[in-house]
C-alpha cells in the first residue's frame, strides 16, 4: 500500500505564492508519474501538472509559467511552486501517484488552497 501525504495549502492574496509537497510512502516502483491535479466547487478534476521519474513535466495551459512541478525521486517527495496565484486557481488540490510499473493509481487526501481578491 502507498501512502500520499499532502502538505502546503493555504489561503493567500491574488498575486501570492505557495508551495505544495507531496511525500510518498510504500512499496513503490522506478517508473511512477507523480502529479497535482485540482478540483473547484462545482467542476471536475482536472490536471494541473505531472512529473515523470525521468524528470519530464507538462503543465495546464492555465498554469504554465506560473506553476513549477519538481521532484526528489531518492525521496519519492514532489514539489510544486504556484506563483502568481488568482482566485481562479482556488480549489483543493490533490497529490497522484501512477505507479506505471505496478500498475497501481493512488491519490492524496487534497489540501484546500484558496486566493482571496
């Protein structure tokens, strides 16, 4: 079993930053594709960014240039830096594991971000 635990959330001003971290725990593989997706009243989740063990990233187009996503693989630990937040990035923000090796998907309990105008 693999455990997500999900730290950072907050409540900031439009235009401030945040850091959210993610530390993994378990049996996992080498190959995982470790991520943030969010979700706001009302809309579905959606994908917010995603890093590979190889250290490839993608990014929403709503949050490219803002968003940094990085990882510690020896620590099975990822980051990600949100800068110039809006209140349209207010939503709870979920950690993902995709253990493509085991074939096993796991999520976080969410942490609640919220940008006040």
């Amino acid at each position: 079993q693999v455990h997500l635990a999900e730290s950072g959330g907050g409540l900031v001003q439009r235009g401030g930053s945040l850091r959210l971290s993610c530390a993994a725990s378990g049996s996992i593989s080498r190959v995982v594709v470790m991520g943030w997706y969010r979700q706001a009243p009302g809309k579905q989740r959606e994908l917010v960014a995603g890093i590979v063990s190889g250290g490839r990233t993608n990014y929403a187009d709503s949050v490219k240039g803002r968003f940094t996503i990085s990882r510690d693989n020896a620590k099975n630990t990822v980051l990600m830096q949100m800068d110039s937040l809006d209140p349209e990035d207010t939503a709870v923000y979920y950690c993902n594991l995709n253990d493509i090796f085991l074939h096993n998907n796991y999520w976080g309990n969410g942490t609640l971000v919220t940008v006040s105008s």
